[in-house]
C-alpha cells in the first residue's frame, strides 16, 4: 500500500512539474510533455518503445509509438521548453551562481539513416566518429552542492541551419543570459579564450571565468606579454590543500595562487589573471572580468569556482548515462532535438524540482533507500534518486492513465490534474 501512495506521489509531482513547464502550449503538446518526462523517468530511457510501455495505455503499444512519434517533430518544441525550463530555474541565480558550459558528444557509430550525422570527437573512443554534438550548462555554486540543469542542445556541423560552434556557444549564453537578467558567472575550459567567445562576453558585459590556454598575449603594466611569462613571474600570496579523486585513489594537492591585473590588447576593461601552482609542472590560468581583492577569499573564489567546473563534469555524465542518451534512435534532426530537452526536464525533475519540495522529503528518503547504492559524495545521489523513481514507477500498471482532465481548469498550470 505505501509502495502505491509513493508511486501516485511521484506522478503527481511529475504532472505538477509538466504542467508548469508546458503552460502556453496547445492541450496535446501538454499532454505529450507529461506523458514523455514521466516515461523517461519510469524507463531511463530515451527509445519510444520503452516510453511508451511505461504509460501502459489500452492500445497497441506501435499506436503509442506512433503518437509519440507525432508530436515528438512539433515544431519549436525544444525552443519553447528550454525557455520556459530557465525561466523556472532563474530566481535561482544569484549574481555569482556559476554558469558552467559543457560540449561534449552523443556517438552513434552504427547509425546510418539518423538526420546529419556528422564527424565527432568520440569521448569514449578517444578518436574521431560518427554523432551529434551536445552542449550542455549546469547553474552551479562554488562550494555548495546546488546544480541547476539548464540547457541542453544537440546540434551537427551539417545541418543546413548550422553556422558555427561559436554561433552555437553564444546563442545558448544569449538564452540563459536573458531569462537570468544576466546574473550569473560563464566558466568555461580551454577552448572558451577564444577571440570570436570572449571578446562578445566583454562587450556584453557578462562576467566569466575562463581557462587559458598557453600562448595568448597580455597586457601588464604597460607591456604585452605572453601569459605564461605573466603567470610564472606572478607571487603566490596564498596556500591551500585539496583532496583530488582519481578513481578509487584520492591524493592531496598543495596548491598555491595568486593574481596579475591585466587588460586585453586594444581594449581597456581590466581583468584579473589568476594563477594557480600545484596541478602540474605549468601553472593554471584563469582570466576573469569579476572584481577581485588580493585576499584569501577573493582570490580562493575563482580558484574554487574553476575546481567546481570539475567536479560538476560528474553531473553532466548523469544526464547521459541516466537516461541512455547515446541509445537514442530518432531519424529525424527536429525529433532528436525536442527529445533533449525533454531530457533536461526530466534531468531538472531529479535533481531540482522533486527534492526542493519540503512535502517530499520522506519520499526521497525511500527513493534512495530503494536504489540500494552506495555513494560517498553527496552530489553523486543523483543517480541513486533516478534508479529509485524507475523502481517506483516502473512496475505500475496504469502508468499516467485516468490522470488527465477532460477539460482545462482556469488555472493552466494545474489543467493535467483529475478532478
């Protein structure tokens, strides 16, 4: 009996969160929504067939398919819930919350028919393959255990309404920028200098934290100079130590840092370069246009905030792994694209929605109780919260039938629920 109350309160919750994520969109497109986070969630699974068994409707399950199929090609669909997704996310952002941007890869090495396969770097393969971009931000804070999901865009260098990856970077930074009112820090690894990415962030006002990669000219005190002359003659005022995980071993690091004031060749806005010893036998360097004192906390802020662009890579293999990204098997380029973001939803669901809500927090206690994981750092929970929602909902019956309303109440955000 309490195995049932807890399911029905999963698919109440699933329902609420849809309902909010959805309002504005024609009846069936909400309903549709619903129908696929809940699906996910229930199957971990991206492939329709799965999908559509955990909603266990009264028809064949090619019908279920079919349907899903259908409104799976909606247009403007991945546009219209990622807005939406960071609308809800945006009272979240502070000021300094870290905007943490990931690209990464879905291969699909046999695939042969899908829509504009292109040419990958493989992550897995360390090699080059057949799949689809992805780029991924995950709202973070330095030193704390909030993650917030909130982009997630697959795109291929041969679409014909491709134009660049950085066309594709500074789009995704323009859609979270606005639904933030542009609070929030942009971290981004080497790669992200770049001229075509940092010069429209500067120009634009956004703050950021980005890695350097060895060889870009600064100006300090009057001079250009190479970064790594700047960084190797630069003090270090301060030590801290660390405990680095590498597999099943951990290593502590003495790390020390300190910070240069340097300015851009040919413009004038002052930026901090801050440099860190102890990761290797060269220096880390981190540019950053946030005002920073020549204090421990100041300086140990951009240093940690970078260490979170780490550590976060963890949550970012959670949302492949978890919902089995790279066994998707939609052909067409528009379907694959809505499906991302309906798996940032159900990402969002997990980690955000569902453990915020104070009336849940028994419910999580028997979510993780029923994954039966074992997990030392606190933001790995995730996984263990996602085998515990399949456990519950997967072995339901009547999946999310007689849940609907035949009519819309007055309030949109509440239409999915039955009288």
């Amino acid at each position: 009996m309490h195995y049932a109350k807890t399911a029905q309160k999963l698919r109440e919750q699933i329902l609420r969160f849809s309902g909010e994520l959805s309002f504005g969109l024609p009846k069936p497109a909400r309903r549709f929504v619903a129908e696929m986070i809940y699906g996910i969630q229930a199957r971990q699974s991206v492939r329709l067939t799965e999908i559509g068994r955990a909603l266990q409707e009264p028809i064949s399950l090619k019908k279920t398919e079919y349907r899903l199929c259908r409104q799976l090609r909606r247009q403007g669909l991945w546009e219209r819930l990622s807005k939406m997704l960071c609308r809800m996310a945006a009272a979240r952002i502070q000021d300094l919350t870290l905007l943490i941007l990931d690209l990464s890869d879905i291969s699909k090495k046999y695939a042969r028919k899908m829509e504009y396969l292109a040419r990958v770097h493989d992550g897995s393969e360390d090699g080059l393959g057949t799949g689809y971009w992805l780029l991924q931000i995950i709202g973070a804070e330095s030193g704390k255990h909030m993650v917030l999901p909130l982009y997630n865009r697959l795109y291929s260098q041969r679409s014909p309404d491709h134009q660049s990856e950085n066309i594709e970077i500074l789009t995704a930074i323009e859609t979270v920028s606005q639904a933030t009112q542009g609070k929030g820090v942009w971290v981004m690894d080497r790669g992200g200098d770049r001229d075509k990415l940092l010069f429209p962030l500067i120009k634009s006002k956004r703050r950021f934290l980005i890695r350097l990669c060895q060889g870009r000219h600064l100006i300090y005190q009057g001079r250009a100079l190479d970064d790594l002359e700047i960084a190797l003659g630069c003090p270090m005022l301060y030590l801290e130590s660390i405990i680095k995980e590498e597999g099943e071993k951990a290593r502590c690091l003495r790390l020390e840092f300190g910070v240069r004031p340097v300015t851009l060749p040919g413009r004038p806005e002052p930026l901090s370069l801050v440099v860190v010893r102890g990761f290797g036998e060269e220096p880390l360097m981190l540019l950053t246009n946030v005002p920073l004192k020549k204090t421990r906390k100041s300086l140990w802020w951009a240093v940690e905030s970078y260490l979170t662009r780490w550590t976060i890579e963890e949550t970012f293999r959670f949302i492949k792994q978890s919902y089995q990204l790279e066994d998707i098997r939609l052909l067409t380029y528009v379907r694959l694209q809505n499906m991302m973001a309906l798996v940032l939803a159900a990402a969002y669901f997990t980690m955000v929605y569902l453990n915020l809500r104070t009336k849940l927090r028994v419910l999580t206690g028997h979510v993780l109780q029923a994954a039966r994981r074992v997990f030392g750092i606190p933001d790995f929970r995730f996984y263990a919260l996602a085998d515990g929602i399949k456990a519950y909902l997967f072995g339901q019956k009547r999946g999310l039938c007689g849940c609907f309303s035949s009519r819309d109440p007055d309030n949109g955000q509440r239409w999915l629920f039955s009288p």
